[in-house]
C-alpha cells in the first residue's frame, strides 16, 4: 500500500506545478500590461514636453529649448547685420529662433548658445526693451 500515495503523488505532481506555473505566468503577463502602459503614459507626456507649439514660459524663467535646434544664428555676418532698433521679429528672422528667453529688469533677452563638448559653449544675446534692440553681445566661445 506503500506504492499507492507514491502512484498517486506521480499523477498528481505535473497538474500541481502546472497550476503553480499558470500562477506564476499570470503574474508576468499583468506585469507586462502595466510596464506597457506606463511606456505609452510617458511616450504621450515626452510629445507633451517637445511639442513646438506649447505654451511660453512665465515671464522671468528660461525657456526650454525646442526639439530641434536651429544653428543658423552661428554665422557671425547676421550678428553684424544687427542694429539697435530692430524688432524682435527682424532678429528672429535673421539669426533664426533663440534656443531660451528671459525677461530681465523690465527688458527681454533672446540667448543663442551651443555646447561645444565636455568644457565650452559658444553663446550670444540680443536685449529689448519697448520691443526694441537696445544691446546685442555678440557670441563667444566661453
């Protein structure tokens, strides 16, 4: 009687690891649909954030820089082009949008800067005021 509950054990045991198996792969299976939407949750907020047409910073905090940079401000005959007077859509035009903006003691200022490896960046300003240039510092590599 002895090679009863031994025969039995043997029948029994491949459905009891089975079970405790289909346990376990339910488990990864949830555990992949949230890690699944938790990915398409950060995708959506990540096109939230470089989205080109968001809102403006408040007035006072830099501005993050969009997705796509544009580098056609690095051409220093534009930065000569520029003359006291001109309008902050004469600038845009010319050295192309301002990778941040600030508004500084009643005047705004559009920063062009670019990192140029581990230790350097090449950077220039435009300042306004009454939507005016009233100082241009032209880039240098600091």
């Amino acid at each position: 009687m002895s090679r009863l509950p031994a025969a039995l054990l043997m029948i029994c045991l491949p459905f009891a690891i089975s079970a405790a198996d289909e346990g376990r792969f339910s488990y990864l299976e949830q555990e992949v649909r949230n890690l699944q939407r938790q990915v398409t949750a950060l995708n959506r907020r990540l096109d939230e954030v470089t989205r080109p047409d968001r809102a403006p910073a408040p007035a006072g905090l830099p501005r993050e820089p969009a997705a796509a940079v544009s580098t056609s401000w690095v051409d220093a005959g534009k930065w000569r082009k520029l003359e006291p007077g001109m309008s902050e859509l004469e600038v845009v035009s010319l050295l192309g949008p301002p990778t941040s903006m600030r508004d500084v003691q009643g005047a705004r200022v559009l920063f062009y800067a670019m990192e140029l490896g581990a230790s350097g960046f090449l950077g220039g300003s435009v300042k306004f005021r009454d939507r005016a240039v009233i100082e241009v510092q032209q880039p240098v590599l600091q």
